[in-house]
C-alpha cells in the first residue's frame, strides 16, 4: 500500500514535470543513521503561470560517491521518470570534489552529455564558505565564536547544568533565549547563538563562575571562558559579530527560498554587500563601543587594552612590511571590526561570481538592455540554447511596446508577462521559452537539505535497518501530503487486490 500511494505521487509529479519540459538537477547526498550514503535527487520547474517549483523525486543509497558513480546514478533515475535529457537546463550542487570537479566532477559529466545544463555552485553553500573564511583569517572572531560554541557545549551538555543555568534566570524568563553551540550543517544559527550569550551575559557569567569551583572534569575549561567574558573587549566582540553575521544571514534564509532564481539571488547578494559597507563608519562602531561601556558599568567587566606586542620569529614571519600598530584598544577594534567587513564584502563577490553562470548573465543583458545594445549578448545566448536570434529580437521589440511592462528588473518583466492573458502569452513562443529558462536554473540546494530533514525523521535509530525500498516510499508520501490527501482510494485499492494473485484472498474490489 505504501508503495502504491509513493508511486501515484511520483506519477502526478512525472506528468507536471513533463508538461513543463524543461527542468534542473538539485542534488545533495548525506549518511543515514545506517551509516548507508543517500543521494537526494530534486527537479525545478517553471510551471504554466512562470512560477519556479521543486519537487523531490527520491533518495538513492549509493556505496561510491565518486562523479561517475554519481553520475551513473542520475541518468538511470532520469531515464527510469522519463525525462529527456534534451529538457536539461541546469544543475545545482555543493562544492565538493566530486560534484563540481572541472574534469570528473558530476558537473562536468552531465554537461558533456548536456552543454546546455550550466552549473550553478549553491548560493547558500558559497555564503556559507565566505563566512567560514572571515572567521577563520581573523584571530579575533576565530577565538570568539570558539567560545560562543563552547558555552553552548558546557549548557547543553548537562542536563544538571542546565537546570542550574535555568535557576539562574528565574521563572519570570522561561522561554528567553539562551546560549547554544553552533551547528556546522545549519546555515543560519551564528546569530541566534550569540544573541543567546548577549542576553544571558550576567547569567553566563555567574553559571562559569560557579562550574569553574567545581568538581566536573569540564571546570577548566569554564575557567578559561569566564577569563574571557570577564573582559569588555570580548562583549564588544559579540555586538560586532551579531552585526556582522545579520545581514548575511538574512540573504541566507531569502536563498533557502524554493522559488528563489539566480538573479534574485545575486542582486540580493549585493544588496548584504551594500548593507555590510554601511557598517564601516565611526558612527556605528561608536554605537556599539558605548553599548559595550555600559556593560562594563554594569557587570565590572575589564576595560579594553592594547595586547602585549610580541615580536615575531623570522621563520614564521615572511612580510616586509612592519606590523600596524595603534595608540588605543578603541582604535585597534575598529580596525578589526572594519577588516572583517572588507574581507566578508570581498569573499561574497568572489564566491558569487561563478564562470558556471557566465552565459545566465548573458541572458539578463540580453534581456535588459534595449536593442541595439544587446545584440553581441542576445547573439551568443541564442547560440547557445539554439534560438532565433531575431525572432526573439523582434518579440523583445513588441513586449517592449506594451505600456504596463517594467523593464527594471527581470523578476519584474517575468512578472509582468505572468499577468498578460494566456492567449497573449502564445504570442511569444520563444519568449515563453527565454523566460521558463532563466527562472528553471537553481540558486540553492536547499530543496535537498530539506529533504534530509525528512530523512533524519523517518529512518531513526528505532528504524535503522529499513530497506531501501521503504525508506523512499516513506520520504515520497511524506513529502507530498496534499498530493496524498487527493490519492483515488478506490483506485489504489483495486489496483492492490489485482496484483500478486490477491483476488482469491480479498475477493473483486467494486465501488458502489
């Protein structure tokens, strides 16, 4: 039953997939609680009213995650839906080896069997990287979220500690925030672990205090920790990197978006950018210096200092230039408050930039800009994909004339072709096309990450020894409970008596 309720929901995903012909790839793999490699393979659409769609098609346990068995994966999965490999625009994956090799990466791969599938390099995946490496090119927040992460640890990892932390904070606060490790597969927790530290400091730094007196084997590390919070400088640090990681956590959760496209994505992208420069003025370091004075007032925190200034071995200073020096701690945070940012603004515009979606920009400019002026752009992109260049020229030409269309962006053309009639839209074939094309090319894996959330659900350690069969079954229904919800039950019912001989057992199945 299970699988006739899986199969009648990958048959209606199959028949909407295929009246939209054109699709993307989006896969991911992870291990199950069977230590048993799974391989999450999702689709993207653009359905009839120009609206981009997901669906996920499945999990497939693989022994070898190497691009050709990756690969080998992909194809049969596609062959046995029925998708023609002709329909493929785009593929979405992570960063790793295997997926984004130049030469035997499954990108790689799948676009020797389909050049016109570009690939696109997960925008979450690549904000993700750009946050790691602000972090760990800067001592000062490396150090930082080391001990935002390890006050979670210290909390969650006791349940007595916990009690104590929660007496602390009194009754009147049950549901407050408080502080929790980060999580290295989650994207946007880096905010809310340190706003969990930001509003329990005092707490905080009353529960280190009593769990470095005491007998636990983890006292020296509250030692340490409590040595740390006890200074200005380390608060102050914890306002900058909550303002510092705010914006691009923000651009993480509008990527998570299933409907989000590339261009939404990149002009969202330097929107953060735009956002992140306007923190690099006095006036808002200012703010937060004198947030971090009234907490010293408060707390007696260690009023910020100069470090001692050691001198560097030859062996492991290679640089010709002399260290920076400043007269004041003030002016040696700023300082490093306003690199992070340079550096965060700089990996953002290198990690965004992909050759992958070089001929996507084309498609934009082409788009965009008024004829004459994108002929060079529109020529190459209808190579490409194997277009009328003038065809699409002169439909360009026309829309271009109808008084309701905004040509300021391409969400806003896209969405104002949406709301021409249906029987205007037929008038634009190649348009319809162009369109479909560029709102079908994925931005972000995180259909797939989602679909590992389910798996986490379903094969659980009371059920680790499903088989595969089951496994996907169980993820497919329940991933479409609307589509199951509307499941012809008279059907399914008479299609489980008529197999497998069960007719002598249940007798002919009749609707009345």
């Amino acid at each position: 039953m299970l699988e006739l309720a899986a199969h009648s929901v990958l048959r209606r995903i199959i028949g909407i997939v295929k009246q939209a012909k054109f699709f993307s790839l989006v896969i991911d793999e992870t291990s199950d609680c069977s230590v048993k490699e799974q391989v999450s393979i999702s689709v993207r659409i653009a359905n009839e009213s120009y609206e981009a769609e997901e669906y996920f098609l499945g999990h497939y346990e693989t022994t070898s995650t190497t691009g050709e068995s990756l690969e080998i994966i992909i194809t049969d999965a596609l062959q046995r839906f029925g998708f023609s490999m002709d329909d493929l625009r785009g593929q979405c994956y992570d960063g790793a080896a295997n997926m984004s090799g130049q030469f035997k990466g499954v990108q790689a791969r799948i676009l020797k069997l389909q050049p016109k599938a570009i690939y696109v390099h997960c925008l979450n995946h690549s904000l993700n990287l750009a946050l790691q490496t602000v972090v760990s090119k800067n001592p000062y927040f490396r150090d930082l979220m080391s001990c935002v992460h390890e006050v979670g640890t210290l909390l969650q990892g006791s349940p007595k500690r916990m009690g104590e932390f929660q007496a602390k904070l009194g009754s009147n606060n049950p549901n407050m925030t408080k502080p929790r490790p980060l999580c290295p597969t989650r994207w946007t927790v880096r905010v809310k672990s340190i706003e969990g530290l930001l509003t329990t400091y005092k707490e905080s730094l009353d529960f280190l205090e009593d769990l470095k007196f005491s007998k636990e084997n983890v006292s020296y590390k509250a030692a340490g920790i409590h040595s740390q919070m006890e200074k200005g400088d380390f608060y102050l640090g914890l306002l900058m990197a909550k303002t510092l990681f705010y914006s691009a956590e923000c651009l993480s959760k509008t990527l998570q978006d299933p409907k989000a496209t590339v261009s939404g994505g990149i002009q969202a992208a330097s929107i953060a950018v735009q956002q992140l420069l306007s923190l690099k003025s006095m006036d808002v370091f200012q703010k937060l210096w004198i947030a971090m004075e009234e907490k010293i007032s408060e707390l007696s925190l260690e009023e910020p200092a100069l470090p001692r200034c050691r001198k560097k071995s030859k062996r492991v200073d290679n640089s010709t230039e002399p260290p920076k020096t400043f007269s004041d701690a003030k002016e040696r945070l700023m300082f490093i408050f306003h690199e992070a940012i340079e550096t965060m603004c700089e990996e953002i515009g290198t990690r965004f930039d992909q050759k992958g979606i070089q001929i996507f920009d084309k498609l934009e400019i082409a788009l965009l800009t008024a004829s004459p002026g994108n002929e060079s752009a529109l020529e190459e992109v209808s190579a490409f994909y194997g277009w009328d260049a003038e065809r699409v020229s002169r439909e360009m030409a026309v829309l271009r004339a109808f008084p309701k269309m905004d040509w300021s962006s391409t969400n806003k053309i896209i969405e104002c072709f949406r709301n021409l009639q249906p029987e205007s839209r037929s008038m634009f074939p190649f348009l319809q096309e162009y369109f479909k094309t560029i709102l079908v090319i994925p931005c972000s894996s995180a259909g797939a990450e989602r679909s590992f959330s389910t798996l986490r659900r379903i094969k659980s350690y009371l059920r680790s020894t499903m088989c595969q069969k089951r496994l996907n079954h169980c993820c497919v229904v329940n991933a479409y409970p609307d589509i199951v919800d509307n499941i012809n039950i008279d059907s399914m019912l008479q299609e489980f008596v008529s197999i497998k001989g069960r007719s002598s057992t249940f007798g002919s199945f009749m609707t009345m």
